[in-house]
C-alpha cells in the first residue's frame, strides 16, 4: 500500500503551473527479507511542466508503526564528488519528459521497522528565478513471504552470476525507456530473477575460452520444477544462439526467455525457467508436475549471453505482469571457508550456493 502526493507547482504564477509527477513502480512495494530486508521499487517521473528540471535531493524518513523516527538517509549535491550525481546519473527531465530513477536506498537492518517511508525529493527549475520545490512520495511496504515453498531448480555448487541486487540488469529495467514502452514492456517481471550458472573444478564457469557452450560445465545440466504446479505453458524448439525476435515482444513477452516453461503453483504464483537447450523441454501446457521433477535441461537460447539457467517467481505471465521475492529454505552459502545457511533462504548477485 502507498499513497502519493504527486504534485509539484514550480513557479509563482498560478496560471503557468508547471507540474512534476511521482508514482512508485512497482504500485505495491514488496520487503526481500535475508541477512537485511531489501526494497526493490523504483519511481517514475513525468514533468509536465514548461521547465527542464532537475533533482537535486533525495531524502528518505523510515517511521515505525507508531510514527517513531527510524532512521534518515540523504543523498543530495553537497561535496565535490556529489552522491547524487553517482546514484542518480539520469536525473534531468526536460519538458514533458518522463523516465526512472532508481529508488537509491534499497538495504535496510533486519531490526529497522518499515512501517512508512517518507520520500522528500527536491527539484530544481532551470528556468530563470525559478525556486526548488519538494515533491513527497509516502510508502508503506509489507513483508513477502511466498505461499509456495521453492527448491532450487539446479543442483551442484553454483554461482548467481546476477540476481537482483541495485546494480544488476534485471534490477536496473527501467520500465520507462522508449525502446521497452514501444515493444510493450510496462512493468518488470525480472525484479527478483536470478541468473544460475553451475561451478565445475576449482569455481571455474567452463574450460578453455568459453566460447563453445560444451565448454559450460552447466550446458545442459537438469532443470527440475521448484515446486508442485501446472504447466501453464512450455517451449523447446528455439536454438542455442543468445537470440530474439524483439519483434516479438508485444504479443508475448516469453519470447525473451527462449525455451521455457511457465508453472503455476497457484496462489497466484507463478515459476519462469527460462534459456533451456533446445529440445530438451519435457513436459506440455495442462501437465501436473512435483516438486524437484526433471522438466528440461541449462541451455542458452532466448536473450542469453552464455548457457546459465534464468529464475523468476512472477505475479502471471501476461503484460503488467510483475516480479515477487523467492526464497529457497534449506540451501548453503558459501562464507569463509566453510559454508552457511542462507538466511532465510535468500540469495543474490555473487553468492556460491551449495545445491546438492
């Protein structure tokens, strides 16, 4: 749940009311909760008004349920190396523009209560004696704690080449780039995803150079269902060649993921195993399957730079679809020399799984 202010007025005539808008996306605003709790939303700026402006401070009030002050965190132009210019590069919107920002403050302690989030972000005319003005954004996160109890899709010791965290591709999709808006991408079914790569001897990824996809110690390995469901939808005729139709994409958004198969676990949670091998696709729309059943082999077909295993828990697979936090109970990480239980069986970008 959240609620907005969403207007900024940044000039004094009343007549001439340039507006900016704010809106959260994703609408709701989910808390990933392992070693810390994690915030994965982003926010949408549309300027509607006659000057180019530009934000020049973010800062963020955390509030628990009885309105007690948390913490405070800022980022704004002070300095000459200003956090705002590092976190927010994209932060001039010209007239009638609209894009994303990335919300800067994303890892929270696990004993900070999230109860309400004060957003103040400041913006600033280039306009001649045009005052800043604030814009305040109010949300109020919940907690994720999926219905459905997940297994890892792969099994062995295996890297997250990329998960979710602030600095990965499915993290950074800005749902406001023209490219996407033309081919019919509103929202990120990815937020979550995580890339799975297996580790052969010695935490290597492949022999030799890599450039053969037999060289992946992962090519071709067995892709089982995280849990029990409905094949809702399935594919496995595509090649391995890192390829896609982006033509393609606003009659159905899987065909980025290549071969894959989509299972409903009900609840309204949905699993994505996407980039299969060609051919190796077991398993038919309407299929019953169980948790750990072998349902295709680790390819590299789809929007693929090499063979790995793509995994996302999503809210459908339909357009607006969105992405919802997944956890794996039970699995190792590796920290020192030995390895440990994952906090609540979360798992992002860089972590070394034991997934026997």
């Amino acid at each position: 749940m959240l609620s907005l202010l969403l207007a900024a007025a940044l000039a004094a005539a009343p007549t001439d009311t340039p507006v900016v808008q704010v809106r959260v996306a994703p609408a709701q605003v989910w808390i990933e909760e392992g070693a810390s709790q994690y915030l994965n939303f982003d926010f949408v700026i549309h300027n509607g008004g006659s000057d180019t402006v530009d934000i020049t401070r973010i800062e963020l009030s955390v509030y628990d349920e009885a309105g007690g002050l948390q913490l405070r965190k800022l980022v704004n132009e002070n300095g000459p190396s200003p956090s705002v210019l590092t976190l927010l590069p994209m932060r001039t919107f010209a007239p009638g523009a609209e894009g994303m920002i990335f919300n800067p403050f994303f890892e929270f302690p696990r004993e900070v209560r999230l109860a309400r989030l004060k957003y103040d972000i400041e913006l600033q005319p280039r306009g001649e004696n045009r005052a800043s003005s604030v814009v305040t954004v109010m949300v109020e996160p919940r907690p994720y704690r999926p219905k459905t109890p997940l297994a890892m899709p792969v099994h062995g010791r295996v890297l997250v080449w990329d998960g979710h965290d602030f600095y990965s591709h499915h993290r950074r999709f800005d749902v406001a780039h023209p490219i996407l808006r033309e081919n019919c991408i509103t929202s990120n079914a990815a937020r979550y995803s995580y890339d799975f790569v297996l580790l052969g001897a010695g935490d290597s990824l492949h022999t030799g150079d890599g450039e053969s996809h037999g060289q992946w110690f992962g090519f071709g390995a067995e892709v089982t269902a995280p849990a029990a469901g409905r094949v809702v939808t399935a594919t496995g005729a595509e090649p391995d060649n890192g390829e896609f139709d982006i033509a393609g994409l606003c009659a159905n958004e899987l065909v980025l993921y290549g071969n894959h198969v989509v299972i409903d676990h009900g609840g309204g949670e949905l699993s994505v195993l996407a980039h299969l091998q060609q051919g190796s696709v077991t398993v038919r729309p309407g299929d019953q399957v169980r948790q750990g059943q072998a349902v295709g082999r680790v390819g590299s077909s789809g929007s693929s730079l090499f063979p790995h295993l793509h995994y996302q828990l999503v809210t459908g697979v339909q357009h607006g679809a969105e992405g919802l936090p997944s956890y794996f109970p039970g699995i190792r990480v590796r920290r020192g020399t030995g390895w440990v239980a994952a906090p609540n069986g979360q798992v992002d970008t860089g972590d070394i799984i034991d997934a026997q």
